[in-house]
C-alpha cells in the first residue's frame, strides 16, 4: 500500500526560510569600489579609438 503525501506533511517537514530584506540604492552604491576613472573619460576613449 502506498502512502500520499499531502501538501501539509511537505510543508511541516520543510524548514522556514526568512525573506531577506532588499538592499536599496544608497546601499547598492555603497558597496560598489570607485571607478578608477570617470565614464565620460571611457567613453571619450573608446570614441576616439574608432
């Protein structure tokens, strides 16, 4: 005889796992390292290479 596994044993066994809070802008662009050099200046380069 086989058993069924209902959605309530599944959702029992299985452990909960907490919603991790989204970092916003601020906190994105404090994490990111500065450019060595500004984007303008990277695009006047790869401009003037063409």
């Amino acid at each position: 005889m086989t058993s069924l596994i209902t959605l309530a044993d599944c959702i029992r066994e299985l452990p909960m796992v907490p919603q991790r809070r989204r970092p916003d802008h601020a906190e994105l662009r404090q994490r990111m390292p500065l450019l060595g050099s500004s984007s303008a200046d990277l695009i006047r380069d790869e401009r003037d290479e063409r």
